[in-house]
C-alpha cells in the first residue's frame, strides 16, 4: 500500500494520523512509501482492506521471525515482544 492509499483509505491524513497514533506531520515524513512497521499496522487496523505491499516493505518478506520479534503495543506503537526479551 502507498500513502496515498491509506490517506483515502481513511478520508484524510488526519484521521489516518488518530487511526495510528501519531502526527499527521509523521505521516508527511514517509513520502508515499509507508515503513514496513507502519504497513503492518495498517494491515491490521483495516482487517486487510489495505495490504502490505512486498515490494514496498521487503523487511517483512526477508525476516519470518518479525513478528515473533516485534508485538504491537498500545496505540500502535511496536515494541519488543516479552519472546524476544526472554531470550536475550
């Protein structure tokens, strides 16, 4: 998916700034490549309405264990998952 996409998604880039938790300042940042995190999120948030694009986000493609490694936290943020601290 591309910024654009989740911005009419949404209807704006302030209601996809709230839907995500942050600045729709942020969201100017990324240009119309959304981060890999953020896609996920966003994959999640629209229950698949909006796809992750593996072009766009090849982290997600080349690591299996991200999500073993990275749980969504409150408002969306991403931080280590309590697996991922146990075994360090």
């Amino acid at each position: 998916m591309t910024t654009d996409e989740a911005v009419a998604h949404y209807g704006s880039k302030i209601k996809l700034a709230r839907a995500l938790g942050c600045s729709p300042s942020a969201i100017s940042l990324w240009g119309n490549r959304i981060p890999p995190l953020r896609q996920h999120q966003i994959q999640n948030l629209t229950r698949g309405a909006l796809a992750l694009d593996p072009d766009l986000c090849p982290i997600l493609e080349q690591s299996s264990d991200t999500q073993e490694r990275f749980a969504p936290g409150p408002v969306g943020s991403v931080c280590p998952s309590s697996t991922a601290q146990a075994s360090s």
